[in-house]
C-alpha cells in the first residue's frame, strides 16, 4: 500500500518598512514568537469494519470464514495444498486420503522414503519404503517387477524403431549400487517435478552411479506417471531410445528406482543399465 503525505507550506511574509537604525555594532533582530501551542497531525482511518458471522475475519478485503477456508484455513495467510489438504477448522490444514503432516507438507507414509511409517523415518540409499517400513531395494515388489517385465521383454526381439529391430538378449540381474543411484534420481524427479537424465545437482547418469559406487559404463531410462512396473517397461519398449538401451544384450546389470511426488502424485521411475 503506497500512502501519500500532503505537505502544507506556510510562507511568513516581513511587513513592509524601513530598516531601523544601527548604532555602533548593535544590530536589532526582530523574533518571531511561534508559541507555545503543540500542533497534533491526526488521520483517521474510518471505523473499523467487523464480519457478522463466527468463525470470519477479514481478509483482502473480504470476509472469510477461516474454519472451512482451503485458501484461509485457521488465518488469512494459511493456504491448505490444493488436493492433499482440507481445512480442518481451528486445527488448520489435514491431510487427505490417509497422508501424514511433516513439515507442513502432506506425505504418503506407505511410499514415502524420507518419512517411511512415520515423520523423520528415512530409509537409507539402498532400501525402498514398502507399507510403511523399510526394505532392502532389491525385495520391493516394484522393483522385482521391474525385473521380470524387462527380462521378459528382452527375451525375445524387439522393434526399436530407428534403431531397428532388436534379437533376444540375456537377462540382467538387480545390482544394489545401480538400485541406489536409481532411486536417489527417482526421488530428486519426484520432489522437484522434472523428467530428466541431468539431476536436479547437474548430474548425469554416470556420475550418480559413481558416486553409489559403480565403476561401469551405463545406461538410464526414466518416465513419469505409470502406475505399475509392467506398464513402464510396456512404454519403455514402445520408445525407440529406451527400446534400444532396454535391449543392449552389454549391459548385465540394472538398477530400479521409483518415487510419488509429493506434489502430483505422479510416480517417476529410472532404471539403470550396468556393464561392470
């Protein structure tokens, strides 16, 4: 809000005359008696507006009931997240559809790595948040999934587009180094949102398998959305790239990570291919 301040200037005209004499070096100064009245600059702000109902302030300007408000819950400045949050009157926002509240953001305990059962829980690099609990990556039923769709489809031949058509491979088997850096690129996805091979630190792909310690050359496919491990290897076949990095009978090793955004509720997926 800008305010603006008028200014009233008051000019104090000399009466008009001669000069009175000077003797000497006496010289006659002739005071002005501003007085001894305070003077009070008073502004007022009109009378101050009340909402009629329980339960309403006043906010932009509007009266708002702050106990069912989503953009206002509990105060005016208290926004609820648009589809994890409802107003839950003088508590403030809650969670939906059975989340849990860390840090003021709404989370699916069951899935959610970094507070896996409960606030704070975080699972470590190589294990996977299954039901609420902590497992080893490589007993997550997504990731086994993941496992047996690929090895399926690399079982026999693939049309890969561009690359053209594609003769059965061996199998590969779980790696926990590349299942790491997997699924720390799947989580930096799902937080911030992004679908990309450069991590949300600049990183590539080769870079986060060596820092999971992983000494050999890879490969990455990533995707967003999916709901089941079946339908991402589906989508990964179906795109020439990921068909034919999917198909490299050199690679002998891979990773799988996958994560919810806490924001969309999308799930992001990487699977990373290994040659030791």
């Amino acid at each position: 809000m800008i305010y603006r301040f008028s200014i009233l200037a008051v000019f104090v005209l000399a009466a008009c005359g001669k000069p009175a004499a000077v003797d000497g070096d006496d010289v006659g100064i002739a005071a002005a008696d501003a007085g001894s009245d305070a003077v009070d600059a008073h502004v007022d702000s009109g009378p101050r507006f009340v909402c009629p109902n329980e339960g309403e302030e006043v906010c932009g300007g509007k009266c708002i009931n702050v106990l069912i408000s989503i953009e206002h819950c509990g105060g005016c400045d208290n926004a609820c997240q648009p589809g994890k949050m409802t107003c839950g009157g003088a508590e403030g926002c809650i969670c939906l559809g059975g989340r849990i509240m860390c840090g003021g953001r709404c989370y699916d305990a069951s899935t959610a790595r970094s507070h896996c059962g409960m606030c704070d829980n975080e699972c470590r690099s190589d294990e996977a948040c299954v039901s609420g609990a902590c497992i080893d990556i490589s007993d997550d039923p997504m990731v086994l999934g993941v496992l047996a769709a690929t090895n399926d489809a690399r079982a026999q031949s693939q049309d890969c587009g561009v690359h053209g058509v594609k003769p059965a491979v061996g199998g590969v088997q779980l790696n926990s180094q590349l299942n790491a850096a997997a699924q720390g690129h799947a989580e930096d996805m799902a937080e911030n949102v992004f679908l990309e091979h450069e991590g949300s630190d600049e990183s590539s792909p080769g870079q986060r398998a060596a820092r999971a310690g992983y000494a050999g050359s890879v490969g990455e496919n990533i995707a967003r959305g999916y709901e089941s491990a079946e339908g991402v290897v589906a989508g990964w076949v179906d795109s020439d790239g990921h068909c034919n990095n999917l198909m490299n009978g050199g690679f002998t090793e891979m990773g799988v990570g996958y994560a919810v955004s806490p924001t969309t509720d999308e799930r992001f997926w990487a699977q990373l291919f290994g040659r030791p």
